[in-house]
C-alpha cells in the first residue's frame, strides 16, 4: 500500500510504501477453489446416485408389479381346475417370517405341505 506524504505547498515529498504479505491469503483463496470444485464434483455424483437410485427403484416396481400379475395369473389357472376348487392357495414370493406363517395357518393355510409355510 502506497501513502503519500505532502509538502507544505501540496507537492508529494515522499512516498511511504508499506509491504503487506498475502501468501497466507493466496494459499487460502487457492485452496477454497480446490474446496469449491471438490463440493461441485460431490454434488454432481450425488445427484448421478439420485438419479439411479430413482430408475432402480422405478424398475424394482415394474419387476414387483410383474410378479403381481403373474402370481394374479397363477392363482386364476390354478382356481380353474376342478382338483384345486377347495384347496387354500397361497403364494409365498419370499421367506416368510413366523407372524405370517401363524397368521396364514390361522386363516386356513392348515392344510398345505410344511415346506410352503415353514421352508425346506
């Protein structure tokens, strides 16, 4: 930073130069920037991650959507047929945890094999 220093008369007399060190500053400003560009790219990733997670979720429910009328479908074939007009069906798509196997047992699921409400 420059001062000047007058004379009586208004002319400059001297000039006082005063040195101020900014690499402190500079290494911060620099650093900021690399902060900055590192912030941008995280926040690019995310919104990619979003973006996926949004179309997997979208084609898991397409899949399950799927399954629902295939199992639809099953359970009309199978009603069809004269042999299963009083047989309970019931579909099982995963391994079901014990609540279900009860509540399913005390709805009428009493009279099929073990392996469809209890596994192998």
């Amino acid at each position: 930073m420059n001062s000047p220093v007058l004379r009586p008369d208004g002319g400059i007399q001297y000039i006082i130069h005063r040195v101020e060190d900014v690499t402190e500053f500079v290494r911060l400003k620099r650093k900021g920037a690399e902060a900055s560009k590192l912030a941008q790219e995280l926040q690019v990733r995310t919104e990619q991650m979003e973006a996926e997670t949004f179309l997997r979720a979208q084609e898991v429910q397409e899949a399950n959507r799927k399954l629902q009328t295939a199992n639809e479908e099953l359970v009309h074939a199978l009603r069809a047929r004269p042999e299963f007009d009083r047989t309970p069906l019931v579909l099982l798509t995963a391994k079901a945890d014990d609540e279900l196997r009860v509540r399913l047992l005390w709805e009428g699921g009493a009279g099929l094999p073990d392996e469809a409400l209890f596994g192998e």
